[in-house]
C-alpha cells in the first residue's frame, strides 16, 4: 500500500509495506539519585541567576546614566 505525501509542492512515495521496524526494549539499571546534589544544582543555579540579573540590570542603569550626562555635556 503506497503513501503519497505532499510536502513544498513535491511528491514523495512511502511504500509502508516495505518497512519492517524491529521493536526493541531497552533495559535500563535502575541508578540511584541524591536528592541533595539535585537540590546543591538548583541554588547554585539560581544564584548565578540572580548574578547574571544583577549585572544587567547595572549595566542597562550605567549606560543611562552615561548617555544623560553625556547628553548634559552635549548641550
């Protein structure tokens, strides 16, 4: 049984019988997490957040602060 897809204006033929998927199942170990070293994860992200914040927001206030006084010095 054919399949006919229209994609950009241009056909593309599937043959779906053609196609044979194996179905495989991985077996994964069971892998023991610390709750702790997730937790220490989070702050630390969050404190480079609000590092990361902090530093913009100083930024984006000097850079005003620059171009009013340079706007001052101009007139």
């Amino acid at each position: 049984m054919a399949k006919y897809y229209y994609h950009n204006f241009k056909s593309i033929d599937e043959n779906i019988e053609k196609k044979n998927f194996l179905i495989t199942k991985a077996v994964l170990q069971k892998k023991t997490v610390d709750i702790n070293m997730l937790l220490n994860r989070v702050k630390l992200e969050k404190k480079t957040e609000i590092k990361q914040k902090i530093i913009y927001y100083s930024l984006t206030i000097s850079l005003l602060f620059l171009m009013g006084v340079f706007i001052t010095i101009v007139r």
